[in-house]
C-alpha cells in the first residue's frame, strides 16, 4: 500500500469517527440508523410502531414531514433497547 493510499484511508476513518461522535439536537432517520448500525428502513417503522421516540418535522422538501430522533433518544436507546412494543386493545370490537 503507497504512502498516498495509507494517507486516504486515515483521512476517511478520521472523517467517519469525527461523524459517528458529532453530538446533535436531533438526528435524521438515515442519520440515526448509520449511528445505530440499522437500516433507515428498520429505524422508520421503529418510529411509526413508537419502539424509538420520534417526531415529524417539516423537511423543506414539499408537504411530507420527516422523521427526527433526539440526541437524548439516541442514549436512551443505546443504553436500553427498544421500547416495548404497544399492542392495541380490542375493546369495543366484535368478536
């Protein structure tokens, strides 16, 4: 490996660590799943099944809203996991 190769691939670690530690109100879905390790595809329904705390917020990218995570989620869930899953009562149906 030439001097130049070693040197591109120490700038590119460096960058990513810099990333990874960057601390942030909130974190972008795409954002948040890099950090954890998971798809944003994975983190999304974890938002939409409330197993993460996230919120929408106007993207600036036309009417739909974007899913946002909270650097204190971010620590809640590295330390406990997901959140339990809710399972919608049945009262008041027929059966």
């Amino acid at each position: 490996m030439t001097l130049d190769e070693r040197l591109d691939r120490i700038e590119s670690l460096l960058s990513a660590l810099v990333e990874r530690e960057t601390i942030k109100d909130f974190y972008e879905i795409e954002e948040f799943a890099r950090l954890i390790g998971k798809s944003g595809f994975t983190v999304r329904e974890w938002a939409r099944f409330r197993r993460i705390h996230a919120t929408k917020r106007k993207s600036g990218r036309g009417p739909h809203k974007q899913w946002v995570v909270s650097h204190d989620e971010l620590m809640r869930y590295r330390r406990d996991g997901l959140l339990p899953l809710e399972i919608p009562s049945c009262e008041g149906q027929k059966g």
